[in-house]
C-alpha cells in the first residue's frame, strides 16, 4: 500500500479543529476533485472509508 499523507495533511486537522474556518472549507472543498485522496479513499478498506464518508459527510464515489 502506498504511503498517503491524507491522514496527516495539514488542512484535514484545520477541518477536525474548525470545520467552519476558511481552511478548514477549503479542504473540504479540495476533497472533491483531488487526486490523492481519491487514492487514499481507494486503498482504504470498505468499513474505513464508510467511516471517512459519515465523518466528513462525504457523498460515496461509486468508482473507488
């Protein structure tokens, strides 16, 4: 498995700090379109990224 930084990303720990903060939005924003956490939810097993959808209120990507 490759090595994501997803969990560690700065602006992730904005968001869990202050979903509402500019930053915070951003990433969540970010989160639509980018290309390595689409890997990291991809390399996550089902139950994680279950988890990640409901945490984030993330709508499910058919395709990972």
């Amino acid at each position: 498995m490759k090595n994501h930084h997803c969990p560690n990303y700065k602006f992730r720990k904005t968001y869990d700090k202050s979903p509402k903060s500019i930053l915070g939005r951003i990433w969540k924003w970010h989160t639509n379109f980018c290309p390595g956490w689409k890997a990291y939810t991809a390399s996550l097993n089902d139950t994680e990224r279950r988890e990640l959808e409901q945490r984030y209120n993330l709508k499910h990507d058919p395709s990972i």
